[in-house]
C-alpha cells in the first residue's frame, strides 16, 4: 500500500488548487494489490474483453436456438426502447442512476456502424442489443453498448445466448469484442464470462486521506 500512498501525495501536490477528494486507479485484476483493494473498495468498472474467434470455437450457450436477431436500419426502435427501460426502472427503482438509458447520440453511433438488432425469442420481439466499433490496444473491436431485455424474459438465461448470437452474426472480421461494465452489474457481468470475455482492467475511486 505504499506505492498507493505515494500516487496519492503527488496527485495531492499536483492536483491541490481543486481539492481533491479521490482518484481514479486502473489495475489488473489478478494482481495482488487489486484483490487486496477490492476487500476494502467496491470497484467502479471492469473492462471485460474477449477474443472473438476463441468464442466463436466454444461451444453455443443454452437457449441459442431459440434467439435470432433482425438489423435495425432507421431511428424509429427508440421509443419502444425507452418504454423497455421505463418498465425496467419501474420494477428496479434502486438501479435507476447506475443502469441508465443510452443517450440518442451513443446509440446513433450503433445504428451508423450497423450493430443494433432487435432480439426475438422463438418469434416474439423480446429486445435489443447494440454495439459501434472501437478498436482496443491497436486491434480492431466492437464495443458492447446495450443489451437490453423485456422483464418476462430476464433471468431465464438468455442474455449469454443474445450475445453469442450477436457476436456470430456481426463480427466479420473484428477480433476484439469488449466494454466496462459497472462492477455492481453483476447480471452483465456475468452474461459476458459465460460468452467467452475475461476482465482485463478493473477501475477503482481512491479516496484521498
């Protein structure tokens, strides 16, 4: 913790006319100094990446027959995206400031890279999954933005069968499929390690003392 205590002093000097109240820290989170934190500290983000030809070789998920995807290709899925998440606030009130609705620019990003689908389960439009490309350590990358599903499907094990299917369909191509996921997420999370994707980064808010 040492070397902790001296980040923050010379970010403390540095930093002294704003007045610091904390700082952000990046570490892998198999070193021994991240799980050594994470005992004290709740991570804030972890950067989940997978290697999408190694995902695209495992075996197929639980449900991936029953999922297919359909291109969204004009702007009009935003209201019935918003009433998704609307409904999804209404019955998870707590989550409402941490799991917010994407803002109208990040999904026009998707929507101009052609990475947004509705979902359908055996036929029935059950939700939407979205992504744009941002390459990630000079290797070119998709960046998952949304995977978003009506409540009479969450927690049915779906969600791993979505972006398995997604990841077939959309990557050509591509070798890199990741994105932060809030460390409280922990569905997403989830969701992500049963795709194929491994945290590479976990992001910690340090407060100064």
């Amino acid at each position: 913790m040492s070397d902790l205590i001296k980040i923050q002093d010379a970010l403390v000097e540095k930093f002294k006319i704003f007045e610091p109240l904390q700082f952000k820290l990046w570490l892998n989170p198999e070193s021994v100094f991240a799980k050594q934190l994470e005992q004290n500290i709740c991570p804030n983000l972890r950067c989940v990446v997978g290697k999408v030809s190694n995902i695209k070789n495992a075996p197929r998920p639980n449900n991936y027959e029953k999922v297919s995807l359909s291109p969204i290709k004009k702007d009009d899925y935003r209201a019935w995206y918003e009433q998704l998440y609307s409904d999804f606030h209404m019955s998870n009130v707590e989550l409402k400031d941490w799991v917010p609705v994407n803002d109208a620019e990040n999904m026009d990003a998707c929507l101009k890279d052609g990475l947004i689908y509705f979902v359908h389960i055996e036929n029935e439009k059950v939700g939407l999954i979205a992504a744009k490309r941002k390459s990630l350590l000079g290797k070119s990358g998709i960046y998952m933005t949304e995977i978003l599903l009506s409540k009479d499907f969450k927690g049915k094990g779906y969600a791993p069968a979505i972006q398995r299917k997604f990841i077939d369909e959309a990557t050509d191509g591509i070798e890199l499929v990741w994105g932060t996921i809030d460390a409280r997420n922990v569905a997403s999370t989830r969701t992500a390690f049963r795709v194929g994707r491994n945290s590479i980064r976990t992001e910690f808010f340090i407060p100064i003392s």
